[in-house]
C-alpha cells in the first residue's frame, strides 16, 4: 500500500449499547472515548446501537410494532396477498 493515502488501521472497541456487549476487532474508526480492555491495554470505544448480540434477526425476538394500524390499512388497502 501507498504511504499517507490510506487511513490509520487499528484495534478497537466496539460497544453495543443495547447488549452490553463489547468486542474487541481491527478497523479503521476512530473515537475519543477509550476503555481498558481485558489484556490491561487501552483502546478507542465505537458506541454502536445494535450488533449480533442484540439484533433480533440472531437472538429471534423479532418485535412488531404496529402504530396506528399500518398493518390493517396496507392489507385493507392492497389485500392480504391471496390471488385469487
């Protein structure tokens, strides 16, 4: 690779916040936040909202939400699917 034109390529913390999981990985994100990690070494801490461990397609809890109906008016206004 060519020197100054590709970004820094690193070790860093990605939390997930809705988990309260964190891995540790290589990536080319930065932060200011740093953590201590499990080896004593300091690391940056990337805060992301959803990972493996918290998404519902790996854990299986899918959740629907259904505000105000959306639901019933899309069936109501394009049918359930069925040819008929």
């Amino acid at each position: 690779m060519r020197d100054g034109i590709h970004p820094a390529y690193g070790p860093v913390v990605f939390r997930d916040r809705a988990a309260g999981h964190a891995f540790l990985t290589r990536s080319t994100m930065t932060s200011e936040k740093t953590a201590v990690w499990e080896d004593g070494r300091t690391y940056p801490v990337v805060d992301v909202e959803v990972s493996d461990v918290s998404h519902p397609f790996h854990t299986g809890t899918v959740r629907v939400l259904d505000t105000a109906g959306r639901v019933e008016r899309f069936e109501r206004r394009y049918g359930n699917g069925e040819k008929g």
